[in-house]
C-alpha cells in the first residue's frame, strides 16, 4: 500500500473552527461540484479520521453515537462532507466487523500512521465488477457505481463477484494501483462533492490476506449489523441536513425577514403564524432527533457485543434504525421545504444558497426507497417478522 504524502503528525482544530470554514464556502463549492480537496486536507488534519479506530491503534475510538453527533454537526453546514466523512468511518467498521485480528491491526495501523482517507466501492446492486481467480490470485475487472469518498482516498473496500456466485466477496485494495480509474459520472442536482462516481478496474490484483469474506462464508448477524450502521449514516445526514436548514431560517428571521403587511406583529419573529412553522419545525427535527440517538444507541450495545450478536438483538437495532430514518427522512424533506415559507420571496436569492439543503436532502432519500423500510415494520408491528438481513436493512 503507498501512503499519502504529507505530515503524519495530527493537528488538532476545534470543530467549531472547522464547521465555520466549511460553512463559509459551502455555497460557493455546492454550485460548482467537482472534488473537495482542501475540505478533505481539512477534516484529515483537524484528525476526525481517527474517531472510530480503537485507541490499541491509535485512535480515538469514540461511540457510534459521538460519532454520528459529529457527522450531524458536519452535515449541518455540509452534508456532502459530513457523507465522506461518514462513508470513511463506515469501512473502518466494515474492517471492524469483517476482517481478523491481523487485518484489523494491519489496515488500522497503516490508516493512523499515514492519516488515510478511506473509500467506498460496496455498491451491492451492482454486479459488473468481477473478480477473477488465476495462478497468482485474485484481480479485479470491471465498474463500479456510487463510490462515495473513493476520490482522493488511499484504500477502499469493494464488493466483486466471483465465478457468479449469489454473495460478493469483500476485499480491501489500495486506490494507487494504476489500473484503477475514475470515471467521471457524478453530476446530480445535490450531494454533489461526495465523489460518489464509478470507478473502473483493469486487471487489479487483490492480496488474499485482504479479503475480508469469502462468497462461501455466511455471513453472521454481526456482520450484517454493517447494514444498521450505514443506514444510520443516512438517518444523521439527513437530520443534519434539517439541523442546517432550520438554523438558517432562525437566523434569517431575526435579522433579514419581515413580517407580512396583513401582521399585527413588528417583526417577523412575533408574527403567529412563523411561529407556527417553527414549531412544526422543531417538532419534526425534534423526533427525529430522538429516534436517531436511541437508534445510534442500540447500535453501540450490538457493536459492542461483536460475534456474539444474536439475529434478535441485530433485528431489534434494524428496527430502531428503521424508525429513526424514517422520521429523518420526513424532517429533512418538511424542514428543507418550510425554509422557504418562513424566509419568504427573498429567501430565493441564489447567493444564499437555501435551496442546497432540499436539493441534498432529495438526492439523499433517494438512496433506498422509504417504502420498503415501511412495509418492514409492519410486519415487525402486525406479525412479529425479524427484519430481513439485507443490504439496505
């Protein structure tokens, strides 16, 4: 594996400090797309790569519910980061969960020593990338699609077919190796400096000491509480995505709106009805909220239990999780929209950039459908049905 280049001395900048420089060129970046270097340089130095590494590595080893409260934080001001952000963390829990001691110390310890970014290439409905055995081993040919954060990554877990079997394995590769290539097919209306392009292999080799599971192997409920997680990831974009676009509407209403000409009210804040769409959008933010941590922490008590999860207590964090993403789901949208009721006609003026927080939010949700998380909990509620282990569940 090459490491970056750079200094492997981790800085320490105050998230505040951070969330006020991303905040500043949010605007500015989400009109113009494209690859976000320096606010990846940014979070790498201010060492929020390290939150979900345990401190035998030298990380910081927080709770996935701190974690999440970060990424929400990020989310906030900009939820394309706040994603790579997230997606980072979620491989170093897929390294957590699926691969051995060795592996862990191995590809842990080379992500501190040289402050690696790490990128995603686990698309599961996605089945052009194949890998194939020969003499030497394994290697790697094919696309992959919405490889968010592989960009300026240095690793990269990936899901491949082998010999067409129905379960992918799951491997580590270094994203230096020249027969991987970018391909430029990122171009949607928000999320837009996520780098969730498609990649392409061309005769990649794969270390077998880096395959993290086999298609042969079944997979345990542990290891697919790697679902739960990456669904949370989503919960707290999106209510990050709410947070954000709710703390622009109270500040523009304090210092910019005015109150209708039909008000009673002098300023905008005191007019009944604002206050009503505050309200419902705080209520909206506020469940959401709640679901998302008590979600977030049912997930630390599974992680925590590792190969010892049951398929009930997996299937009680992927109902929680189910919830939680429903309501963030809600709020993103309700909040992002309400926004503009509250701010009014000049609210729409494009150097504000109010309309990013729907734009990313609706991109988001997309993700999977909204439906599907539905009819799971009611068979959970009608019938007591444990959630299917899927990939996006």
């Amino acid at each position: 594996m090459t490491p970056p280049s750079g200094n492997k001395q981790t800085m320490s900048i105050p998230l505040d400090d951070i969330l006020t420089r991303l905040r500043g060129s949010a605007v500015e970046r989400d009109a113009r797309g494209g690859h976000a270097a320096a606010e990846k340089t940014l979070l790498r130095e201010a060492g929020l790569l390290r939150l979900s590494i345990p401190r035998a590595f030298g990380g910081d080893e927080l709770s996935w519910q701190e974690i999440y409260a970060v990424v929400r934080k990020v989310a906030s001001v900009d939820s394309a980061l706040g994603h790579v952000l997230a997606f980072h963390h979620l491989q170093v829990a897929t390294v957590l969960i699926y691969g051995n001691p060795e592996q862990i110390a191995r590809l842990l310890g080379h992500t501190i020593e040289h402050q690696c970014w790490w990128g995603n290439g686990m698309n599961p409905r996605d089945r052009r990338l194949v890998a194939q055995r020969n003499p030497s081993g394994l290697q790697l040919n094919g696309v992959k699609s919405f490889c968010s954060g592989t960009v300026g990554a240095h690793l990269m877990t990936l899901s491949a077919v082998v010999d067409a079997a129905q379960r992918p394995l799951l491997a580590v590769v270094s994203t230096t190796h020249p027969g991987i290539g970018i391909v430029d097919d990122w171009n949607p209306i928000g999320q837009r400096q996520t780098d969730s392009n498609s990649i392409s292999f061309n005769q990649v080799p794969v270390a077998e000491r880096n395959v993290l599971l086999w298609p042969e192997q079944e997979p345990t409920p542990f290891h697919t509480l790697r679902n739960c997680l990456a669904q949370l990831v989503l919960t707290n974009l999106y209510l990050g995505i709410a947070e954000g676009a709710f703390a622009e509407a109270k500040t523009y209403a304090h210092t910019q709106a005015q109150p209708w000409l039909a008000s009673s009210a002098e300023h905008a804040v005191d007019d009944l009805f604002t206050q009503n769409r505050f309200g419902e959008m705080h209520v909206h933010i506020a469940g959401a909220r709640a679901l998302a941590e008590r979600a977030a922490e049912l997930a630390d008590r599974a992680f925590a239990r590792g190969p010892a999860l049951t398929a009930a207590e997996r299937a009680e964090v992927a109902v929680a999780v189910a919830e939680s993403k429903v309501l963030a789901h809600r709020a993103g949208l309700f909040v992002s929209q309400e926004l503009f009721d509250v701010t009014g006609a000049r609210g729409t003026k494009a150097s504000l950039g109010f309309d990013r927080f729907w734009r990313n939010v609706r991109t988001h949700t997309l993700h999977d459908p909204i439906d599907y998380k539905l009819n799971m909990l009611g068979r959970w509620s009608l019938k007591g049905d444990l959630p299917d282990p899927q990939l996006y569940a």
